[in-house]
C-alpha cells in the first residue's frame, strides 16, 4: 500500500447523502479482473456513459483532471461489503473522501487500500461543497498529517481513526503485523481447542449427510 | 464485571490487544461467495496457503442463474464467476456448496441450515449481510477482499472494538407483523447511518417471540441501519432449531454446547454504550418509498414533503430519491400502483417468508408478474412438500431456483429501467435491481398482497379471515 500524507488537487464535490457501493460500482461490472482498471466504472450510472450524450458529470470535467478528492454528504459507502467500490475510487486516482460519515466496511476497505476517509462535520461537509475551491475545480489541500482540509480560505479540520492514520502514513499491510504474531495465534489456538470444543467444525463426509461435495 | 453478549464473544476471540486498542480476533467459520476471487488473487501474490481450509466454506449464490440452471450458464462471464470460485476453493481443498449441490442456496440461508452457524462464534464474509448469522448469537460481520484474503491466510482478523448498542423491543406484535416491519421501523426511525460503528444486541420480549427466521430477517437488516453486526442471545427457540442439523454438535456434545451457550447472554446489569427501545404494538406493516431503508413508513402513510423538512442536506436526499422514484410528495403509499413483485433473497427468502406470501396468495391471482426464488433448495423442497410452489404457480407468478437472483442485478434476474418491483429483499438503492430499476421494500406478506393488488397494499386486508 501507498503511504500517504499530503494531497493537493482539484476536488469532485458530490452533494449527496447515502453514497451506497452499488452506486460507486454497479454490480454488473465486478465480474472484471482487477487488471483492467476500475475507474471507468466509478459512479458509472450518475454519469451518461454509453447514452450519447455527453456526461455532465464532474468526473469527466476536464478542469478537474487529475482529482484526487472527493466531497460528498453522510453515510458515504454505505451498503455491499464490495471492496470493488474503493478499487473504481482508487483506479480513478481518489485518495481521499471527505464526508460526515462513512459505513463501516467502506471505511475499513478504504484504509486497506490506502484512501483516506476523511470525516467532518455536516456543517463543514456543506460549507466544503459549497466553496469556490470546489464549485470551480480549484486545487484542495489535504493534509493527513495535520488532519486538514484547505480550500481556498476556508480550513477544516477531519478527523480518522489514529491507527488508521499511522497505518495509511506509513503505508502498512495488515499482513506483515499478523505474520508477527503467529506464536500467539497458537497459543490461542491451542487453549480455545480445550475451552470451545463445540466451535471446531466436525470433519469427516458422514455430517455432510452423503451429500456429494465438489472439492 | 458484568459483560454484554458482546464483549463475551469479543473477548472469547481475542488473541492479542495491541496498545492502539486493535484486537487480533480468531475467526471461527469463514464463507466464500464468487465475488471472492479478488482476495484468492492476493493470496496468489503472496504465493500463499489458507490457514485453515477446514474451517472455510464456499457457497455459490450470487451469479447463479434461477431459472433454466439445467441447461448450464449462457452468459460466459457469468458462468466464469461461478467457476472461479470452484477453481479457487479446489485449489485450496476449501469444501464447496457449488450449483450442483442439493444444498445449493443463498450462503446466509443454507450455512444456518446446514448448523454451521452456531452461538458464540466468529464468522465473516465478503458479503455485508453475514450480519444475518446473529440471529443464533454468533459474532458475525461482512468484510471486504482484503480481509477476506487476510483471513484465508491467517484465520484472524485486526478489529477495533465496536460500540455496544441494544435496541429493546417491549410487547407484542400485531398481527400480521413481521420481523421485516420491525427492521424497517428501526431504520426509519435511528436512520441508515444510525448504528454506525455499533454491535447491536436485539432484546426484549418482541424478539424472544421471534423464530429463528424472523430472528435471522432482523438481524439481516442490521447493516442498513449502518450496524457492524446485529445479534440475538441464544435461548431454548435457537437450541431447538440447531439440534440434529448436520454440522451442529451432536448427542452429548450437543447437550454440552447448550450448557456452554447459556451463559452467552448479557448479564443483567452489564451496560451498553447506546441505548434504544420501541413498541411492539406500535410497529404497522412498513414500506419503503425512497432510495435509502431509511426512507420507509407505515402503509397508511404518505411520502414526506421535502419542503418540510428543515436540513437542507436532508430535504435534497428526499427529493433525489423522489426524482428518481418518479414519485410525488404527499402521496399516499398505498397509492403507489407496482409493475412487478419479487419474494426472496438473504432477507425473506426461508420457509416462514415463504408461507407468509402464499397464506395472501391462496386462492388468489397476481395481476403483475412476479419471480418467487427460494432461499436455499432445502427451502424448495420444503415448499414444494407443502405445495406453496402450486399456489406461486397458480396465482400466476414465477416459481425459481435458489440464488440471490433478482436482489442484486448480477445473475441475469433484473427489473427492467423504469419498473417498479415490490421486493422482499433488503436494499432499494438506485440501480440495485438492475440500471433505473425502482425499489420498494417490503415483508413477504406485503409483497404477495402488493401482487393482488397490483399496488401497495396493507396485507392484513387480505389475510382478514384467513389466519
């Protein structure tokens, strides 16, 4: 994962509340590889795509090429677990989501890729939305670090998770600490075997009742 | 020192608390939908094994086709998400509930069934209505790919203790309500955001009278009131429901468990970091009219006016739901004329939903189209014994196969652009049942009256005299 600290571009205001993940990727799309690159499936239903028409969205905004943050209402990322959601944020070039509230399995699948979800007040959410920074695409400064938001002469102050922050500083993988661990996990293990013994799962074919098994 | 119901199983998982406050939490069963292969692809980067195949399950449901399954998947990308997931849990000797499997369904409705979700455990899924398993007091929350991949690969997960919240329902329900209702009500009422960061714990003496599938509905819906997790302390209405099911312990070992899951429950002076409590009796038959859960009220209301609601950011969000639901303000709901009903999913989609629809269809003609999936083929088989699938057919709807189907959008079940659908299932976001599709969520009963009808309809009109 990239670390992350200082963020300093033009911003996509979004002015909605309930930002839900089968909006920022429609299902239909997630049976693409990785590989291919998300971002054009951001928000892809908000945006025209394929109608004819020109897309008047902000995300095709020449002015704001290059945004890596995006302003919207509460409950961002709401709804499907889909880490795909943050995959169409990320491959579009998002670093950084600044809103009132964030559902919690997006904001965890954000930290894991390394998008800050960047949380304020509603008041200054609205106050952000509104600002010329965003209205006219101007540069925002995002600041993790500090844990502001500048735009123009308005600054706000966020704030996140502090293990989140040093995790998305320093760009670590959960992993790697977990690797650490591995003592302590049998340990674990060893002890729970004897005081849960009902929570193991029973090997053996006769409790899949005969049942052919694919694997 | 007294604990909830939820610090007894967070602390009966915890491995290791760092001083940041994360836990390394031991995760007890771990399910596999399709939509898996992003994580076995990072496992695949780190040349990496699964820690523990044996406690890991896939379950085909998502891409699954319902209807003409016989004839093998025409979509070729659809048939290759199917696949991917036989390849992967092959490839990493993970047993596999596949298409062909007579326990082929829904992974919330079918690992239940099989007693492979049992009180006191840990169990996670790439799918955020693994909140669903709580019902029978596990500890269960939905989680992204790269938890997904981290869990494969270590059988535990980094958490950070959530709040604890109880949510009290006092009394008894109507007749004719549903745990659907209740969930809706509560949504209504905290908001989709408003048990962010928060454990719930379901009490009361409305959700002791509750089935297990009525438990498994509410807890399901946790999520869309923004909750981690939702769950119900196990009691005598789990333990005779897990008794005999495959996976569930058996004989004396099942009598032990039983011992061992007694003492799960919040003791009675433990405190809760939030608080809130309803009324039974004042829980109506509820839909949805908007493009958020929480945009829901009784049947005999009508839909807000934005122009009286104060938030400016508030009222914008009802007149874009409004737009975009080609709705007006004001209007009654049970006004609203549907083009067609949907009864299924990880939500409604077991025996219980099932009979509760067909007790308002009996005798009766849809005067819409209308898709019934079950939520597992056990679930099938069941109704078909109990000839539930004559009275779909004969009221003229569609009677499928098991799946998540017409839920969400991406197994060829879809509303088309501009319908509105009567559903049983547990989201009305925009283009959730397919692109322009409109939502309108409701219990079984609701859905089988709204089909009578042809427009929302409170169901207890038609069951008057009936049950």
């Amino acid at each position: 994962m990239e670390p992350l600290n200082i963020i300093e571009t033009p911003a996509i205001p979004l002015a909605l509340a309930n930002v839900d993940t089968d909006q920022l990727i429609p299902a239909r799309f997630m049976k693409r590889p990785r590989a291919a690159g998300y971002g054009p499936f951001l928000l892809y239903d908000l945006r025209n795509i394929g109608t004819g028409q020109a897309s008047d969205s902000l995300l095709d905004d020449p002015q704001r090429a290059g945004a890596a943050v995006m302003i919207a209402r509460r409950n961002f990322g709401c709804g499907s677990s889909r880490e795909a959601a943050v995959y169409a944020l990320l491959d579009y070039g998002i670093r950084c989501v600044i809103a009132p509230s964030f559902g919690d399995i997006f904001a965890s699948n954000a930290i894991k890729n390394g998008v800050l979800p960047a949380r304020v007040s509603e008041a200054d959410a609205e106050e952000l939305l509104a600002s010329p920074s965003a209205t006219e695409g101007r540069a925002i400064r995002v600041d993790l670090a500090a844990q502001t938001i500048i735009a123009g002469n308005l600054v706000v102050l966020f704030t996140i998770d502090p293990v989140w922050k040093t995790q998305l500083l320093n760009g670590w993988d959960d992993i790697d600490l977990t690797m650490a661990e591995r003592p302590a996990i049998d340990r674990f293990r060893a002890q729970d075997l004897r005081a849960r013994p009902w929570a193991a799962v029973p090997d053996g074919e006769n409790t899949f009742n005969n049942d052919p098994v694919e694997n | 020192m007294s604990r909830t119901i939820i610090d007894k199983l967070w602390d009966a998982h915890a491995i290791t608390t760092r001083e940041d406050g994360m836990s390394l939490l031991w995760i007890d069963r771990h399910l596999l939908h399709e939509g898996s292969f992003h994580a076995f692809d990072q496992l695949d980067k780190r040349a990496a094994a699964v820690a523990h195949p044996e406690a890991t399950f896939g379950v085909a449901d998502h891409y699954v086709p319902t209807r003409g399954r016989a004839k093998g998947i025409a979509n070729s990308e659809i048939a290759r998400m199917v696949d991917l997931l036989k390849e992967n849990t092959q490839r990493h000797h993970i047993r596999l509930i596949g298409l062909d499997d007579s326990r082929q369904g829904i992974v919330h409705v079918t690992i239940p069934e099989q007693g492979l979700t049992l009180p006191g455990l840990t169990i996670v899924c790439g799918d955020s209505h693994t909140s669903t398993h709580g019902a029978f007091g596990a500890y269960a929350f939905g989680i992204g790919a790269s938890e997904v991949a981290h869990v494969l690969m270590t059988q535990t997960l980094w958490q950070k203790k959530p709040k604890r919240m109880r949510i009290t329902i006092e009394g008894a329900l109507g007749s004719g309500i549903t745990a659907k209702d209740v969930a809706l009500t509560i949504i209504a009422r905290i908001g989709a955001d408003g048990a962010q960061g928060c454990a719930i714990e379901y009490a009361g003496s409305a959700i002791r009278c509750l089935s297990m599938e009525g438990r498994m509905t509410l807890c399901n819906l946790s999520i869309e009131a923004g909750g981690r997790l939702g769950l119900v302390a196990p009691d005598e209405t789990t333990f005779a429901w897990l008794q005999g099911r495959s996976f569930a312990p058996q004989a004396k070992a099942f009598d032990e468990a039983v011992e061992a899951w007694r003492a799960l429950g919040s003791d009675s002076d433990a405190k809760f970091d939030r608080e809130a409590s309803f009324a039974a009796r004042e829980i109506a038959p509820t839909v949805t009219w908007g493009v958020s859960p929480e945009h829901a009220a009784p049947i005999d209301g009508a839909i807000p006016d934005p122009a009286n609601i104060r938030d400016a950011s508030r009222a914008a969000a009802v007149r874009d739901a409004l737009a975009y639901m080609d709705l007006k303000a004001g209007t009654s709901l049970a006004a609203i004329r549907i083009d067609r009903v949907f009864i299924g999913s990880c939500t409604n989609g077991r025996i219980e939903d099932l009979r509760a629809a067909a007790a308002v269809l009996a005798g009766r003609q849809a005067v819409v189209p209308g898709l019934v999936s079950p939520g597992s083929s056990r679930v099938k088989r069941q109704a078909e014994e109990e000839g539930l699938d004559r009275i779909f057919r004969d009221a003229g709807l569609e009677w499928a196969d098991s799946g998540c189907s017409m839920c969400v959008g991406m197994n060829g079940d879809v509303v088309a652009a501009g319908e509105r659908c009567a559903s049983t299932t547990n989201r009305n976001f925009k283009g959730r049942q397919g692109p322009g599709a409109r939502t309108h969520l409701m219990s079984p009963a609701m859905a089988a009256a709204a089909a009578v009808r042809g427009q929302l309809t409170d169901a207890r009109e038609l069951l008057a005299g009936r049950t």
